[in-house]
C-alpha cells in the first residue's frame, strides 16, 4: 500500500470512529487528506468502498492478526493455561493497538462511542455480520480441537460435550473483552480477571 492511500485511511478512521458513519462526508475526508479530487477518488471510489477498507485493515485485520498467530504458533500449553494465555495476548493486542491509533489520531478513549461504531459496522459494511460470524466459529472450532486433546489427555471430563464448552469459553472471552474496552479499572486488571473468570469455569470441567 502506498503512503497515500495509508495516509487516506487513517484520516477517514479517524471520521468513522469519531461520529456515525452517515454524519462523515467525503468532502470533509477530502479537505483533510489535501489532495485534489482526481488524486482522492483515484484510491476510493467511493465512501462505502473506502469505509470497507478501512473496516478490513484496522478492524478485521486486527482481530485475525492474533488468532492466525496462535493457529500457526500453537503453544504446547494444557488447556489450563492455553486459554488465559490466547485471551490475553488477544486482548492486550487488541487494547495495545486501539491506544496507539488513538494517540496517532489525537482521540481519547472518551472520544469514542463504541457501541456506535459496532452498530454503523453492522448497518453499513454489508458482510460485516457474517465475517465476523464466520472468524467466531473458527474460533470456536479451535477451542473444540483443544478441548478434545484436553480431554483425550485426562485434563478434562470425557462426558463434557466439547462444541458447548468451546461455546462458553468463546462467549467467556469475548464478554471480558468487551468489559476491558469498556471499563478503565478492568483494563488494569485484565490478567487477573481472566484467571479469575477461567479458573472458576475450569473447577466445573477438570478431571
């Protein structure tokens, strides 16, 4: 990608998580971005298009970056531990990368709604729902293959079914994500919070 079209981006990033998606106009991107029209419309031809991407490269591609990573560096962990470790190394990407976009954005985390920015994805990137869908059951389709060895290894119960408990560590930890994005408190605590959420569902499911 050339340094335009990245310098493009971040500025229209900048628009989308600032307000709804409907309120950024292309001439204000436009404005911002100091190129002429021809040169603009050269890389985007349109808002929608440029909203994809930019909803592909530090959105989508910030929630893969980690799981490929652990799905082609599998850590020889037991499951114990494997997964306090998978949910915080994805968290702390995650809120890692979310602080230094903001800081190259001169945003605050007060800046941001959320909530918002969630809803205009699923409203206006059409796709969104079922890529995001579709990264959450190869996610949990990677816990079931853990949770089999684990069971297979006597680390865990035989009777448990293994697609429903790959379901709640899913949900477990997408829910303590949304918290750590949320709440400043749990942000600093984020290690223990996961060790302390995981251990009390591990206690129901070990041998």
């Amino acid at each position: 990608m050339n340094d335009t079209k990245e310098r493009i981006l971040s500025i229209a990033l900048y628009y989308f998580i600032k307000k709804p998606y409907t309120e950024v106009t292309m001439s204000e991107i436009l404005k911002a971005s100091g190129l002429s029209k021809g040169g603009f419309y050269h890389h985007f031809e349109s808002k929608e298009i440029l909203y994809h991407e930019v909803i592909n490269k530090f959105i989508l591609g910030t929630f893969m970056m980690e799981y490929n990573h652990f799905i082609s560096n599998p850590y020889d962990l037991p499951f114990c531990d494997f997964v306090p470790v998978y949910i915080k190394s994805t968290l702390e990407h995650l809120l890692e990368f979310a602080n230094i976009k903001l800081g190259e954005l001169k945003l605050n985390a007060e800046d941001i709604n959320l909530y918002m920015v969630m809803f205009d994805m699923m409203k206006h990137y059409k796709g969104f729902g079922a890529m995001l869908d579709k990264l959450h059951q190869s996610e949990i389709e990677m816990f079931k293959t853990l949770i089999d060895k684990a069971k297979e290894e006597g680390e865990l119960r035989k009777e448990i079914d293994s697609q429903s408990l790959a379901s709640h560590v899913h949900t477990l930890m997408h829910g303590i994500g949304v918290l750590a994005m949320l709440d400043e408190g749990l942000e600093r605590n984020i290690e223990k919070d996961i060790r302390d959420h995981f251990n009390n569902l591990f206690q129901l499911i070990k041998t």
